[in-house]
C-alpha cells in the first residue's frame, strides 16, 4: 500500500506538478490575493478618469463614443454597465470641449495611479529588488495608461474599418458571405491579438532588471495568453452568473452596481498578477532547472 508520503513524493517528479507547486508557492509568498485587493482599490479610483481620457479621444474621431465605450464594457454585470453608460453621458452633456481636453490631461494622471501598484506587483513576482526612482515609475504608468488607450482605439477602428474594407475587398471576387462568415471570428481575435500584446509589454518592463539582462518579449508570452483569456472567460462566467443567478440587489440595494465593479476589478488584479507569476516562474525553471525544489513548495510540508 502506497502512503501518502510517497505519493507525493512521485508527484513531485511530475514536470505539471513541479510546476503548480511552484506557482501555488509563489502566490501563497507573495500575497496575489492581498496584492489582488490593493489593486482594486487603485483601479476603481483610476477607472473614471481613463473613462474621461478615452471619450475625450474618441472624440475626435468619427466613432460614436457610448456605442463603442458599450462595446468595451459588453461583457459587465448588466447593473455596472448602467453606472459607466451613465457617467459617460453625464460626462459628455455637461463638459464642453475645452473642458473635456483639460480633465483628459489630468485623467491620464490620476488614470496611472491604477497602473503603478501593477508594476509594483509584476515586480515583486519576479522576485526583483525595486530600484526605479518615483518619476520613472510615474513615467512608466502614464506610458502605459496612454498606451492602452492608443491600444483600445485601434481594436475599434480595425473592427469598424476592417469590416468597411474586408466587405468590399471580398465582394470584388464575390465572396462576400465567405467574409461575413470569418468576420464573426474575426470580431474576436482582433481584440484578443491586441490585449496579448499590451500585456506582454507590461510584463516586459515592469520588472526591475538591468539592460544587459532583460525579460525577452517571447517569455512574457505565457502570462499575457493566460491573462487575456482568464480575464475575458471569468468575466463572462461573472457576468453571466450576476445576470442570471445572483441575488446581490437584494443585499445590496442601490450600492449593487458598485459592488460588482469592485468585485470584477479584485478578479481582473488577481489575474493580471497572476500572469505574471506564471512568467516568473518558468523564468525561474529556465535559470535552476526543471525540477522540485523543496525549499519552494507547498508539498514540503507532507514529507518528512
């Protein structure tokens, strides 16, 4: 009869469980969670003023601004939608466009607030000694911030552009139900490609390392994919499960949609933390070697 020492034992021979105990070790030293919770913090306090910055953006382009802000927001609890569309309106009604102009450049300020505790996270999972004087790590976040909302813009002219030019390159050889068919796929790798890239840039620069020795952008791959994904299906289940299932206006009355924000950011902190980790760890794999390291692990415990 096999004990379950020695279970464990051969387990830890296992490159998968190597692996995930590594992964659960670092998390669990780390404090994901915790760090999870900070993070939502600064992100709610964050997330208005990108708002601002984002329609300010848009508008001067010929995109409709509250069509394309619902279509960032789709995949919310119904009731936060309410909250955002709201504030988004609020925001164009009462703001002229000088006004509007100035709170964008302040947004992007106080907008990077939200990313620098990211950083710091990415940072600390690689297990990096923070370095970076405030102005370079203030630097680094408003270079993010105004990235992600280049970003953001592009995903929506390549969606509204794309189509236009895709509808009539295809209707030239007349396909154009073949396009219509492989635009519905389409519509969804685009914005994932994009998501995958600004993640992977994120987890590139945000740890603290010297010139000599960067994080290559390939290695920063692995927690980018997990990152994006994670964050558009536990935001799918989420939302899903708050508009079929839930019962929190019950409980929290007129506060509900503000309590689902919160609750999706604590989610998304976690998982961009999380990817980060991933990263990290098979960095650290790739420098010590593919195996058990019982000085690491949360299965030392069950082996004498």
């Amino acid at each position: 009869m096999i004990s379950i020492e020695n279970f464990i034992k051969k387990l830890t021979k296992l490159r998968p469980i190597i692996f995930v105990d590594q992964l659960l070790y670092r998390v669990k030293e780390d404090g994901v969670m915790a760090t999870g919770t900070q993070l939502s913090f600064f992100l709610i306090l964050s997330l208005f003023p990108f708002i601002i910055v984002f329609l300010n953006v848009l508008s001067y382009t010929s995109l409709v601004r509250q069509d394309i802000l619902g279509e960032l927001i789709y995949y919310l609890p119904l009731e936060t939608q309410k909250i955002i569309i709201s504030f988004a309106k609020e925001i164009a009604k009462t703001s002229s466009q000088g006004l509007l102009s100035i709170a964008a450049i302040l947004g992007i300020w106080s907008a990077s607030s939200g990313i620098a505790p990211v950083i710091k996270a990415i940072n600390r999972a690689y297990d990096y000694e923070e370095s970076r004087s405030y102005f370079r790590l203030k630097f680094m976040s408003i270079f993010f911030t105004i990235a992600l909302i280049v970003l953001l813009t592009l995903v929506f002219f390549t969606l509204v552009f794309g189509e236009i030019v895709g509808r009539r390159i295809f209707s030239i050889v007349g396909k154009t139900q073949l396009f219509t068919s492989l635009w519905d796929y389409m519509r969804i790798i685009i914005p994932i490609f994009y998501m995958v890239f600004i993640f992977a840039l994120l987890y590139k620069f945000s740890p603290c390392t010297s010139k000599i020795d960067p994080v290559p952008l390939s290695a920063t791959l692995p927690g980018a994919i997990f990152t994006t994904l994670g964050w558009m299906i536990t935001s799918i289940f989420f939302s899903y499960y708050v508009n079929n299932f839930g019962r929190f206006a019950i409980t929290y009355g007129s506060l509900v949609g503000i309590i689902l924000l919160l609750i999706w950011l604590y989610i998304s902190s976690i998982i961009i933390v999380l990817g980060g980790e991933i990263n990290a760890t098979l960095q650290y794999f790739n420098i010590y070697g593919y195996k058990w390291h019982p000085e690491k692990s949360i299965l030392t415990k069950y082996i004498k």
